[in-house]
C-alpha cells in the first residue's frame, strides 16, 4: 500500500510540469527510483518503502497516469500483470475504483543521462528553509514570461558575500527582481545564467520537502537537493 498523495508526490518531482514524460521506474529492496531528463538537466528521484518486487518498469506516459492517479483517494494497492519477464500493466486500486494503466516495454525506452559533482568542488553552496524556496518562487513568478535568471557572488549592504539571483532580461531597460541568500562562497567572481523557468518547475514540484540546497559550479553546473520522505537530486546546466 502506498498513499495516494505520496505517489503523485514522487511522480510530480521527475516529472517536472512535464519535462520528463517517459521514464523507468526501478524498483529494488522496496525502494523506487527514477533516473529522468537529457543533457543539460537531469534528476534522480528516491522514494523508499516501496512495497513492489524487484523490477524495472517502462512509464511511456507519466501526464497519463498523473490523470489516472487523480480520481483515486487515500491509501493505494499497486501490482502489475507480465507476460513473461514483461511487466505489460500497473494495477492501482483503492476503496472505490479499479484502474489499469498500460506499461511500455523497457528496451524500447532510452537510458536517461546523469551528471556527476565537479571534482573542483561547488563555489556557492546554499542551505535553504521554506520560506527561502518559496521566494524564489514568488519572484520568478513576478516576471513569468522571462525565462532567464542570473546567478551570480555579490556583495551587501555589510560587504558580505552573498549569492544573488537576478530574474528578468539583460536588457538595461527590463524589470528586475534581485533576491540575495547567504551561504558558503569563496568565488567571488561567479556569474552564471540559469533558465528560470526550469527551476521554478523543480522548486515547485518539491515546495513540500524542509531540506534543499544548492550548489553552484564555475563551470556551469547547479545542482540541487532535497531530503525528507522523498530524496530527489537534479543538474541543471548554464545557458548558452
């Protein structure tokens, strides 16, 4: 049994508002994990206690299944039919329906890229509470239909070095929405862009988890993580 807002919990955070749609779920020792996206962004997403045999199973259609889990409450019994080793079917049910959701044959489904830490290390390492992740939020959402974001070291009021996330054009003419956090930063010469509205969807899809940080690369690496119920990891890579 799992429950219902656990599962979609876990699928919204590889999901990404659509970003990954055709993923493999592995299942081993009752954990499922996720590897999803292309380069230029990845993710890996953990949920543990995971009641499911050992296999790997093919979801060509992650929106699909999203719209199957939606009409289902509380808690959720979850098998599958094979035919052979094939797992062909999911099988969720709860105290009122019954639904079948069709699964993809796994060979058919490419293997998802992954990234590694920079051997050099992070520049900028950030912890964040809540209420941090939920500003970036907010201001991202203040200049939704600007996609870029600049991150990059300053300095405040105090002379302190601080990260400062910048959203809006480079244009000298744009709105603008700086947002500075405090953290572990020995460049002082950090100056990356960002597609803002990736990490909006990451940010977003894991507002329900307290631990997040964020390390940033002068290489042109961002990488960030998520620790609770749920464990989920992703790259993002500079623009260009």
């Amino acid at each position: 049994m799992i429950n219902k807002n656990t599962l979609q919990s876990f699928i919204s955070k590889y999901y990404i508002n659509g970003l990954n749609n055709q993923v493999k779920w592995r299942i081993k020792d009752n954990t499922l994990t996720v590897y999803a996206g292309e380069s230029g962004r990845v993710c890996k997403v953990v949920l543990s206690e995971f009641n499911f045999e050992d296999c790997e199973i093919g979801v060509f259609d992650t929106n699909k299944l999203i719209k199957l889990l939606s009409i289902t409450n509380g808690d959720l019994l979850l098998s599958s039919e094979k035919q052979g080793e094939l797992h062909t079917k999911l099988n969720i049910s709860d105290a009122n329906f019954e639904l079948s959701y069709a699964l993809a044959d796994t060979l058919i489904m490419g293997k998802s890229p992954w990234y590694n830490d920079p051997e050099e290390g992070f520049e900028i390492e950030l912890s964040l509470v809540r209420e941090e992740v939920d500003n970036l939020i907010k201001a991202k959402n203040a200049l939704n239909d600007v996609d870029n974001m600049l991150v990059q070291s300053s300095k405040d009021l105090d002379g302190n070095i601080v990260c400062e996330f910048l959203f809006g054009d480079n244009t000298g003419f744009s709105n603008k929405i700086e947002y500075q956090l405090q953290g572990t930063i020995t460049d002082e010469s950090i100056k990356l862009p960002f597609n803002s509205d990736i990490f909006k969807d990451i940010l977003n899809a894991n507002k329900d988890i307290d631990t997040c940080s964020i390390k940033i690369s002068k290489k042109g690496m961002m990488k960030l993580s998520f620790e609770g119920g749920i464990n989920s990891i992703y790259y993002i890579a500079r623009n260009e």
